[in-house]
C-alpha cells in the first residue's frame, strides 16, 4: 500500500512511498538480529566511533534536512537549523556519558571474590517516533541504544518520513548492515510487530492514545516499553519575577513550533498581584508574532502539522469561550490566519476553569490559558491538577522558593526561569499520563540494557 505526506504550507505532495506488509518487517527484524549477534559484542570504543560517524554523515547536509523539516511539518525554515543542532549536542553528550552510563557496578571489596553487575544490551529496540521534532525525539532513543549495543527498527511518523530515509541512510554509510533500519508501516503492521520475541524494547513518543495501544501490544510478552506521552504543561509567575525576562521566555515557551511541542507551556498560573500585568504584557508579545509561510524570512509562526489539528485547537478556544473564558487576540490581528485551514493565529485565553479543554487537555497549539493564583499554595494545587506530569516551570529569583514549590509538583522535571526545554544531561521522564520510563542523561542507559550479576569466587575463599 502506497501512502503520501502532504506539506501543511501549501498542500504539496513531499513525499510517496510504500508500507512494509508483516513479511518485509520480519525481514527486517531477522536482519537485525543478525547484526546484533556481532554489534553488541563489539566494544564501546568501536560502537562509540561508529557512532559518531553515523552523527557527522547525517548533519553534513543540514541545508538540505533543515528544509526536508520545514516542507514536512511547517516550522518556519529559520528555527530547521536549530533542531540539527540540538541532534549533534545531544548525540555528543550521550556519548560523552556512555562510558560511565555502562560501566560496571562493583560491589564492596570481599577477600575472594569479584562482584559486579553489568549492563547488557537487550537486542533490537523498536522506535516509534513523532513529527513535531523528528530529529530530536529520534536521537533520545537510537544514539544511546546504540551506543548500549543494541540494534535499532526506526519507524518514524507518516508526517515526516524523509528523516526516516535520511537516518537510515547515514547509517548504511557507517554503521554495519542491520544494525540501524527504517521502514514506513502502519499502526496495524506496527500492531503486530510488537509482540514478536525479536523486538526487545519499544520507545513510542505521541499520544497517550497511541501509548495505551502500544501497551496493549506488549503486554503479556515480558519486554520493557518507554513512553513518551506529551504534556499539559504549567509555569508559575511569583509575585517577585522579572516579568522583563519571564514574559518573552513564556510566550516562546507556549508559542514556539506552533505550540507543537510536548513540554510547550499550555497553562500559566500568575500570583493575583502580577496577574494583570502579565496578561497584557503577554497579549502584547503574542502580536508581535508573524504567522504566515515558514519558507518565508521574517515569518516566526508557520502552520500547525494538519487541518485536523487545527480544528481540534480551534475546539478547544471556542468551548472555553462558551463556558464563559475570553479569547484576548482577535485571529484577524494576524492576516494569514485560515479558518478552515491549517494556519492558526495564536491565542491568549483569560478566565479559564479546570473543567475546560482549554485547561484539562493537551491543546498541543499556539494557545495558552493564564489564570490568576493567590499564593505558591494555590500555585502549587493548580498545577498538580491535572492527568498530565511532564515539566513545569517556576518564575521567581527565589531559589529557595523554587526548590520548595518544585519538590512538590507531580512532573518528572522542574524549571527555574526556563522552559519548553530539555537539558540530556538529565534524566527525561514523565509522571501520569505523560508516560512512563527514561531517555538521555546517565540513567537512560538503564532503560535499554539490563543488568547482568557476576559473582566469581577463588577457590579455597
């Protein structure tokens, strides 16, 4: 069966290509066994050189992948480059930690005998990966289980199958055969590939929907999943920010990729002394914006990835208005704004509640929700108050005040002053329903290995 990616800029055809039916994918996952009986036996100083070819052969046409980004799911063509460059940084750190993050775990001295436990790689990892950033969600899981030992079936998004052909084809440059392959497949192909002894791992990024289905599959067939779900994302104005520092830093937060982002803020809590002061500095920074064609210079806003996003978000703002909430900008403020289409002004939305969509669900669009809070208590129960846990965000030159307020919020991050942002250096996880396991930072390693104990005794001990 064939398939087509339409861009969302103009509707053009980028891309035609064909679904792997179940044989070729079992094709596929032979091969990948195949390859892993050599590579994971291969030592982390070779699978580390491998690697970093593998890296450098990908990003020696950023040009050209910056533009494939653009066509694919409408980032404005300025902001391409800087996600390629976020791939190299990341993949550079994940190598950086990979010695330390697979090394072996002594146990305490003992005459006699050597104890340790060793990390070993599981076998072929599947990744199922998503469109909003389609380089960046792919490097958190295919670099470090590489890295592990592990081989890797990348099966990315219908929305942006060309960075899928442009790994794969890095890889076949400088990784041996088998070890890193692509295939386009269907949800149901993808279905029935899951249970198979062969896949050793699942990482899915997407929806909480696409993530229960994805358990689904694997249940019952003892073998480890990581999901990354998305967010409904809070920040925390304390009465003391620098609203000069945090407003731009929020709206960028919120406004950045289309609002297409699953630690993107969607929910912004503002001690009642600021709140109005920051409601119009908000209002403010939103029209400065210009949403039009992402190929065009000076436009910083393109289109969001498919119409139906688009309806869905227009949803959202148009309920919360019914159930009494106020939308801030008028769309017509931004001429490019269609309607019927993929283009979607950005929004500002004051006297929201919990029940709203606009509060309780992903928007996963250019709009947030400000609402006023009368202390960090407030604060603090407002944004647990919801069945997402990705990040959250506290403004504040309280350090203490920060720490105090993020050891008690329900998210596997917590900022101080920055958002919509992921440091590899740390563990990147998620509570609720935004999913479950671990990528990048040393603990990441864990995920795609297991471990192995080694008791070893001298004789006569």
């Amino acid at each position: 069966m064939r398939f087509k990616t339409v861009s969302p800029i103009d509707g053009r055809v980028v891309f035609e290509g064909e679904l792997a039916d179940l044989g070729q994918a079992h094709l596929a996952l032979a091969a990948g066994e195949r390859a892993w009986s050599h590579w994971r036996r291969r030592p982390l100083s070779e699978r580390t050189e491998r690697v970093q070819a593998f890296v450098q052969a990908l990003l020696a046409d950023r040009d050209e992948l910056a533009l494939e980004i653009c066509l694919q799911m409408g980032r404005p063509l300025s902001q391409c480059g800087g996600e390629l460059a976020g791939f190299a940084d990341r993949a550079s750190t994940m190598i950086s930690l990979a010695e330390s993050g697979l090394k072996d775990v002594m146990a305490l001295p003992k005459p006699g005998f050597s104890r340790f436990v060793r990390r070993e790689p599981l076998g072929l990892v599947l990744v199922l990966a998503a469109w909003n950033y389609p380089y960046l969600i792919t490097v958190n899981s295919i670099v470090p289980a590489l890295l592990a030992g592990n081989v890797v079936l990348l099966k990315h998004s219908d929305q942006t199958p060309l960075c899928a052909e442009r790994l794969s084809a890095a890889a076949a440059k400088t990784l041996p055969a088998g070890v890193l392959q692509h295939l386009h497949m269907s949800h149901e192909t993808v279905a029935q590939l899951i249970p198979d002894e062969r896949v050793a791992f699942v990482a899915f990024t997407g929806s909480v929907e696409g993530g229960r289905a994805v358990h689904k599959a694997a249940g019952g067939h003892f073998k480890g999943v990581g999901l990354e779900l998305g967010g409904k994302d809070a920040a925390y104005v304390r009465a003391d920010a620098d609203l000069d520092f945090t407003v731009p830093n929020l709206v960028d937060g919120a406004m950045f990729n289309s609002g297409q982002s699953c630690c993107g803020i969607e929910r912004v809590y503002v001690h009642q002394d600021r709140y109005r002061e920051v409601v119009e500095r908000m209002e403010a920074e939103i029209k400065s914006y210009k949403l039009g064609n992402p190929l065009h210079e000076g436009v910083n806003m393109g289109p969001v990835v498919r119409t139906r996003s688009a309806l869905m978000i227009r949803q959202h703002i148009a309920q919360a208005v019914s159930m009494g909430a106020n939308s801030v900008i008028d769309p017509k403020h931004f001429a490019a704004d269609t309607p019927e289409g993929p283009y979607v002004a950005p929004q500002l939305v004051i006297d929201a509640s919990p029940e709203m969509d606009i509060v309780a669900k992903e928007t996963f669009g250019p709009v947030v929700a400000v609402m006023p809070v009368s202390d960090d208590q407030a604060a603090i129960a407002a944004m647990n108050d919801s069945r997402f846990g990705l990040t959250a965000s506290v403004w504040t030159d309280d350090g203490e005040a920060a720490l105090r307020i993020g050891e008690r919020l329900e998210t596997g991050t917590v900022f101080q002053n920055r958002c919509d942002y992921l440091d590899p250096e740390l563990a990147w996880v998620g509570v609720k329903d935004s999913g479950r396991g671990c990528t990048l930072s040393v603990v990441g390693f864990e995920n795609l290995t297991r471990p192995k104990s080694f008791h070893l005794r001298t004789r006569g001990a």
